[in-house]
C-alpha cells in the first residue's frame, strides 16, 4: 500500500518521471508544491500547460518557438548561407551566448544512437536535407556541431554522407559546453 496519498503518489510519480531527478527530489518537489501559497501551485501548472500550447519546432530550422518561424531565420541580419548542425535546443543557446556566430541553425533533436533505438527518421535529419535540396535554397556552408562523442560523430558523418551530392562545404566543430 503507498505510504503517500494517492494523489501525491501521483505526484512524485510525475516528478520522478523527469530527467535526472530521483525518487528522493520527487518527494522534495512535490511537497514544495503542496506547500506553495494559495495560486502559485495553479501558475506553476499554467505554465506547463502553456508551454506545451505554445512552444513548437520553427518550421525552418526546428529550434523551438512560438509561432511558425523564430526569429534566427526570420532576421534579416543573420547569414542564410551558413548552417551549424547542433543535436539539442540547448545548443543553440550556448553557440548565440558567445555572439561568435552569425549563421542559421539545424536542430536535430536527438542524436543517431543504435543502442536507445534512435533512428534516421526519429530525429531531424530529412528537414535538413530538404532544406539544402530546395531549389531557393541559400546554404553554401554547414557547420556539423553534434558532440564529440561517438554517437555524436556517427550522426555528423551519417549526415555528411547524405550530403554528398549538393554542393555545400562542410565543416566539423563541436558546441560550446553546456550549462549543467
Ligand atoms: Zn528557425
């Protein structure tokens, strides 16, 4: 029989469920919400509600968004012609934190990974390539920047190959280090 009531059993459940967190933090973080004061446990729930309403995948280069297109590949500013390949959102972030670079972006969303029974088609790969087979389309350079480590690697060169017959030059870099 749970210890907890079942509402608060289902609680933890959920946070356990997340990355990371143990059944330990579950416990702490579902406490701390019941412990919140009046309203402030309905916006925490809000704003999960909300993000999953309004954040989706720009429909150019996948990074998330609210609305269609974000607003890396709707600025003018920014050179159409450079692609930098990254596997996760958060990618994107560390690269447009050191203000070094001036190019578009393609998320994958994932990384190739035989082992989680990760394929081609489970993560961006085909949006990429059809971007560069476009007729309109701009890209002379892509920047492969998964991370350097084997299924990073595999999925930068799986991606290469396909790349093979357009006529882009491709280069190889890795992120900067994520935030823990
Ligand atoms: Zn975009």
């Amino acid at each position: 029989m749970p210890f907890f009531p079942a509402s608060l059993e289902n609680l933890i459940d959920k946070f356990a469920s997340l990355p990371g967190i143990g059944r330990k933090s579950a416990q702490r973080l579902a406490f701390h919400v019941l412990s919140l004061p009046e309203g402030e446990g309905e916006s925490f729930a809000n704003a999960i509600l909300e993000a999953r309403k309004n954040v989706c995948c720009c429909k150019i280069c996948q990074n998330l968004t609210e609305g269609e297109v974000c607003s890396v590949c709707s600025s003018t500013k920014r050179d159409k012609s450079i692609v930098c390949v990254v596997s996760e959102p958060r990618d994107v972030l560390s690269i447009e934190r050191s203000h070094e670079y001036n190019g578009v972006y393609h998320v994958l969303h994932g990384v190739l990974s035989p082992i989680s029974h990760v394929g081609p088609d489970d993560i961006r790969i085909s949006e990429l390539i059809h971007r560069v087979a476009a007729d309109n389309s701009e890209i002379k350079e892509i920047i492969m920047a998964t991370n350097p480590d084997t299924e990073g690697e595999a999925t930068a060169m799986y991606i290469s190959r396909l790349l093979k017959p357009f006529d882009v030059c491709l280069l190889y870099t890795s992120p900067s280090p994520r935030d823990p």
